[in-house]
C-alpha cells in the first residue's frame, strides 16, 4: 500500500495495527467464489501505526496478505483493495483521497526454488532485528508459510530472535520434520530458545 501527499500540507496517515488492519479486502478466486475480509484487530500484542508525511512525499507499507486471505488456489485472484484508515492533514482535517485500489494476482503451482529463495529473504530480513515494517512484514510471511520446506527457517528464525511466534509456527505445523525442529530447538545451549521450545512442546 503506498500513500502519496500531494496536499501541500504535511499529513499523519493510520494504517492500523502494525501498518495491517485498515483494509478491506473484496476477494474473487479462480473457482469464482467470492470473500471479503476486514482484517482483525484483536491482538493485545501488536501496536497501532501511523506515520506523518511531508508535502510530496509517498509512504509504502507491505500488507502480507496471505495473512488475511487463502491464495492457495491456483489461478488468477481479483482483489479489490480499500483502504480505510484515516488521513488528517496538519491541524486535524481529513485529506481527500482515492481509497480503492484493483489488482489481479496470478498464483502458479508450487514451486519449491521459489519458495526457498522466499524464505531466504524473508529469514535475512528478520535475522537483522529490525523493528521496520518491512521486517515485521517478512516475519508474518514466513510465519505464514504453511509448507514443510519452511521448517528449517523457521527453526533459523527462532534461534537468531528468539521470539515465539517462529517456534509457535513450528509447533503449528504436523509432521516429524517440524517435530525434529522442535526438539532441536528444546535441545538447545540458548536458555531463552530452550525454553521457547519446550513450552511449544508442553503445548
């Protein structure tokens, strides 16, 4: 989602918690069915963003949305994008804008070099500890990964941030490889990984 400023003013933009939760997204899949989603804000963990724009600037945030929408099918996906957080202008007025955005996003069968080298961006950008949009953004991506090849990043990504939601992922997957990970992880010299992964385990 990006934002351009051309009122001549500066402008405070609200793109909801964790630049995620001001769309609404209209979803037509190839199968023709239809789904529109708001995502939710029901999470005590994440923060409400804005950002203040100056006069002839653009801002971009990545939306992950295979957060809030099932692209699994292959084919062509129609969205229909509309942003609807707020954009005041310096002294509290609304902005104007055009809130609607279209796109088509043509989703092929797997392909497992793709998704590898995927994985590897979004685990290099997470291992930098960044608290930028764009880490926090390759953190859902790859937390969202709902494919087996994305168990040996996740394992990587739980060792280099110790946060638990690569080890939750790991813990949400089925099968021996995510449960070798995880014994791994329980298995670990770090304290702070050990014990990640033994209350995954617990769970």
């Amino acid at each position: 989602m990006r934002v351009y400023n051309t009122t001549g003013s500066r402008v405070t933009v609200d793109f909801g918690v964790e630049d995620q939760t001001e769309f609404l997204f209209r979803h037509a899949k190839p199968d023709g069915a239809f789904v529109s989603v708001q995502p939710s804000i029901a999470r005590p963990a994440r923060l409400r963003t804005s950002h203040l724009m100056l006069r002839g600037n653009s801002h971009t945030v990545p939306v992950v949305l295979d957060e809030w929408l099932d692209l699994a099918q292959p084919g062509r996906h129609q969205l229909e994008i509309e942003f609807r957080g707020t954009v005041q202008l310096e002294g509290g007025d609304q902005a104007a804008l055009n809130r609607t955005a279209r796109l088509a996003i043509d989703v092929t069968p797997r392909d497992p070099k793709r998704l590898e080298k995927r994985a590897g961006e979004w685990l290099k950008k997470v291992s930098t500890l960044s608290k930028s949009s764009e880490a926090r953004a390759a953190a859902v991506a790859l937390v969202t990964l709902k494919d087996p090849l994305a168990i040996p990043y996740l394992e990587l990504a739980t060792t280099r941030t110790r946060l638990p939601k690569f080890v939750d992922a790991l813990a949400a997957m089925s099968g021996a490889e995510a449960r070798e990970a995880l014994d791994r992880l329980a298995r670990s010299q770090d304290p702070e990984v050990r014990a990640l992964a033994q209350k995954a385990i617990a769970k």
